[in-house]
C-alpha cells in the first residue's frame, strides 16, 4: 500500500514536471509531436529509473561510510551521464527510429535537471532502495503523462488562430503552466512519505 | 587518508562507469559486416556496419558528389535507398524535396549503413574515377588567384565536358575533406588539369592549394556537374565574376577549338585590372574568332582602362538585344548571379535555359 501511494503520489501529487517544474527544457521543446512526445518519455522514465537505483548504493554504500555526502552532485552525474551514454546506444542499435526522432534529445537528458532532481530527493527523503526506485519509477511516469498531455493538446492547438507573439514556446508555457494549477488538485490526496 | 578517500571514491565509481562504457560500446556500438548492392548489381561492396553511406562509397571508390564533405549541409550527395536505411532523418528532410522524399531519395552522408542495403545511384557517378595527380606548374595570375596545372598519374587521363569540377582532396586534421573546383583546361587536354584558385583568408581548399609547390602529389574525384553547354543552336552568354572564370574560360576554348559556329558572348567582371586573368588571351580569340565577343568590364573606372565600367548587369544591358535566342552560362559571387539572372528573364531567357555554378 506504501509503495502504492507513493508511486501515486510521484505521479500526480508531487509530479516532478508540474509540481517541482522540473525538466522543462524538454518538456517545451519536445511536446511538438506525440510520437517524440512518447519516445521522450520512455527515455526520460527509462533512465530515472536506472539511475536513482544505480545512484542509491552509490550514496550510501560509497560516499556515506568514507562521509563523502558533499561529492552526491559529482557522483550522480557521473552516473546519469554514462547511464545515457549505454541507453543512446542500445537504443540507436535496436530502435533506430526512435533514435532519430529524439535526436539530440538523447543526450541533453544527461543534464536534464529532473534527472538529478529525482535522485536528490530520494536521498532528501530517506527513501530505501526500493521505494527509491518506485518513486524514481513513478516521476518518470509523472513526467511522461506532462509532457504527453502538453504534446496532445498542442497538436490540437495546431489549428487554432494563437496570437503571433504566444506563438511557439510562449503558448506552451501557458498551457503548462495551466495544467500545473489542475495538478495542484491533487495535492493532499496523497503523501510522498 | 582522509584526504585520499574522496579521489578514491570518485575515481571508483568513474573507472567502472568507464568499464561499463567500454563493454556496452563493444557490444552495441560495434556492428557486422553488410553488404551494400549498387544499381541493381552492378557494383556490390562489402563495408563494416556503422559508417555512413557516403563513406562506404567513398572506401569502395564510388564517388558521388559532396560539396560540403558529408556535413549535410550542400544536399548533393542523394542517393536512391530502395532497401534498407531506416527512416528519413530529421537533418535530411529540410535538404530534400517532396518529389525526392516519395522517391526514397536521401542524403548519402547521413544514412548509416547498419543492414544490408540495396541502393541507386546516377550511372554516371560510376564512372567517376579518383585521380592521383602531381603539380607541374603554379603561377600568380592575378594577386589572389593562382593558376596550377596538375599532370595526371593514375589514372592518366580524363575526360570531362567543359564547366564540370573536381573535388580536391584537401588534408585536414589526419583526414580528408572535400572541396570543389572547376575544371580551368580545354576538353581536349586528356593528361593534365588546370585549376584556378583564388586564395581565401582562412580558407581549408584554398590555402592547401596555394601552399602546393613542383612535383607534390595530390588527390581528387571528378568530373562532376552539370554545369556544361547544352547542344542547342542558341547564342551562348557567359557572365563571370572574378575567379568565377574558371569554367567559362574552359567552356569558351573547348567550344572555339571544336569550331562550333554558335554565337558566344563573354562578360567578364571584376573589381580591378589586375583581377582580370586570361584577359590577353581571351582578347587574342576575340580579335581571331568572328563568332566570339569578349566585354571585360571592371567595377569602377581605372587610369589606363578603356574597357566597360560599372555592374555586369549594367555593361550586359548594353549589349544584349531584344529577341535574342540565349542561353546563360553564369559563374560568379551570388548577388552577381541573381542580378545576371533577373537581367535574363527580362530578356526573356527561360529560367531552364540558364545554368549556373555556384561557388559560394
């Protein structure tokens, strides 16, 4: 039921895109289409997941014991970077058109902020290694349906008469922005403890 | 101890980072041979998976033109992918246009070649042959451009069609880049090359051929382009801007050697005298053939200069005549070109009658 709630809670509640307004580069810039819409959230979810259960004993089987807590920001990087870097090329290898569709997406999730956000958090919040990795799960997932969202109702608003100077990016973060007051709807539905 | 723990520790989770890196490259980043089938068997190649298109051709000796050496940028090197490729990429697309993407026509240097391929290619690519040439002369023919001939090695001779260029294998960085430049001798020298170089500040192609001395070797691919005259009975109009010369002073002496009788009109502009290259000899078969009209014409006017002055356009104006049955032959800076274009149209010249070399 814990597990649960929180990957709930990271989902909706506490969604790391809406809530935390993290990873917004991406989140503006790849919402153009649904397909790079889907295969950006695959990819962001895919190496949250990894990362934050690569990240966990990293932290606290390395940098605890030797009290190195002040190297996490070094270390997660390391981590995040060559997690993407093994992620780009079996995805190049096996899901080429997945691969070409991200394009230098791919690698910009390497200093995607979301990333590193979900595995400080989960450090912040004295998450075990398993709920690290269901609230690692459920951000990625949280993240993907923001960003699905946003690529839907942008490709609906592809006909629509938007004012000139909205046009683009501006009428993105409006609708983002709208969609982050809906989400605060959930909050107190669920904890993130 | 203390001190050391942190670079311990960093060092540890980097160096097998770094272990991970190396087996998922071993074992993803690196594939199996495939075979690339060329017109429908006519050439087939064996190449490592992983390269780009335009790279395997160029390993097995096809070579396909590529202004801009494989950056995407120029869209020369299409080739017909029928089999094989993966989806069109996002840097192709601006590069291609809508008749071509149906066609499954994509930029050579972009496709990776990951799977067995079976791809189509213009006849005349296969014909393209790479040159081993050495320097025989340089000379300074105007403060910025320099003549070289080149004899040919192997294979010893060419044949091309006056206006085509080849593409210099300029060395960069241990590797190679591409450049282009137009072929400046007649079609009926088989064994030799001439090329016109004008030296550009910082430039790659220019400043290697510039620095070339006697008996250095150098390589390149050709002929390439379209750029040649057509076989009609139309007055031919050349129009050429500074080192634009180059395929017009080749397309002016093949046609005068063969002895057409077709009317030719040279315009030659540039910014001073000493900018005018060839202008002795070009005024020599002016003066000996009946058919050919030389107009030299600088950008302003110079002591000891009794020529045209003022913009091509301008001195063409003056020349050309209502009704005329013309095509245009234009080699020059861009601005030159679309002003020498528009002038055309006006004259009523179908845009499909007038070609041009880009050399920007």
């Amino acid at each position: 039921m814990k597990y649960l709630s929180i990957l709930i809670a990271a989902v909706f509640a506490h969604n790391i895109a809406l809530r935390y307004f993290l990873g917004w580069c991406p989140l503006v810039s790849q919402s153009k289409k649904l397909s790079s819409a889907w295969g950006m959230g695959v990819a962001v979810t895919l190496v949250m997941t990894i990362t934050s259960a690569i990240n966990w004993p990293v932290y606290h089987y390395l940098l605890v014991p030797y009290g190195l807590e002040y190297l996490q920001y070094i270390a997660f990087i390391i981590v995040i970077a060559s997690t993407v870097q093994v992620l780009e090329m079996v995805i190049e290898r096996f899901f080429p058109s997945l691969y070409t569709t991200m394009g230098v997406f791919l690698p910009l999730i390497t200093v995607n902020c979301a990333i590193l956000g979900v595995s400080l958090f989960m450090i912040l919040r004295d998450y075990t290694l398993f709920t690290g990795i269901i609230y690692a799960l459920g951000s990625g997932i949280g993240w993907s349906v923001a960003i699905i969202s946003l690529a839907s109702i942008r490709e609906k608003l592809r006909f629509a008469d938007v004012p000139k100077p909205l046009q683009g990016p501006g009428i993105t973060m409006l609708i983002a922005g709208i969609m982050a007051f809906a989400f605060l709807g959930f909050s107190g539905m669920v904890g993130i403890q | 101890m203390g001190y050391l723990s942190p670079i311990i520790v960093l060092d540890l989770v980097a160096g097998s980072l770094a272990i991970v890196l190396v087996v998922a490259n071993k074992l993803f980043a690196e594939y199996e041979d495939v075979t690339v089938d060329v017109n429908d068997g006519e050439e087939e190649f064996v190449v490592e998976g992983g390269t780009t298109l335009l790279q395997a051709f160029t390993q097995n000796e096809i070579y396909i033109p590529s202004a801009c050496g494989g950056q995407g940028s120029c869209g020369f090197c299409t080739a017909k992918v029928k089999e094989g490729g993966g989806p069109v990429l996002p840097t192709e697309e601006p590069m291609l246009t809508r008749e071509e993407l149906v066609n499954d026509v994509r930029l050579s240097c972009q496709v990776k070649v990951r799977e067995d391929m079976e791809v189509e290619i213009e006849e005349k690519y296969l014909e393209v042959e790479k040159y081993d040439a050495e320097v025989i002369s340089t000379e300074d023919v105007t403060p910025s451009i320099k003549e070289i001939l080149f004899d040919l090695k192997e294979p010893e001779t060419i044949d091309f069609k006056a206006g085509q260029y080849v593409q210099v294998q300029v060395p960069a960085d241990g590797d190679t880049v591409d450049r282009a430049y137009s072929i400046a001798s007649e079609e009926s020298v088989h064994d030799k090359v001439m090329l016109t170089v004008q030296l550009i500040e910082g430039g790659l192609g220019s400043t290697y051929l510039h620095e070339l001395e006697e008996g250095e070797k150098v390589e390149f691919t050709g002929p390439f382009g379209d750029f040649y005259v057509q076989d009609t009975d139309a007055k031919i109009i050349g129009v050429a801007g500074g080192v634009g010369l180059a395929p017009l002073r080749s397309i002016v002496f093949s046609l005068l050697e063969k002895g057409i009788d077709r009317e030719i009109w040279l315009f030659y502009g540039t910014r001073t005298r000493e900018d005018l290259y060839y202008h002795d000899d070009l005024q020599e078969l002016a003066d000996e053939y009946e058919n050919f009209k030389y107009v030299p014409a600088l950008d302003s006017s110079q002591p000891e200069w009794d020529g045209e002055v003022g913009l091509i356009t301008e001195v063409m104006d003056d020349y050309l005549e209502e009704g005329w049955d013309m095509e245009g032959y234009l080699c020059g800076p861009p601005p030159m070109m679309e002003a020498t274009i528009d002038l055309l149209t006006d004259y009523g010249v179908d845009e499909d009658d007038i070609l041009f070399d880009d050399f920007s």
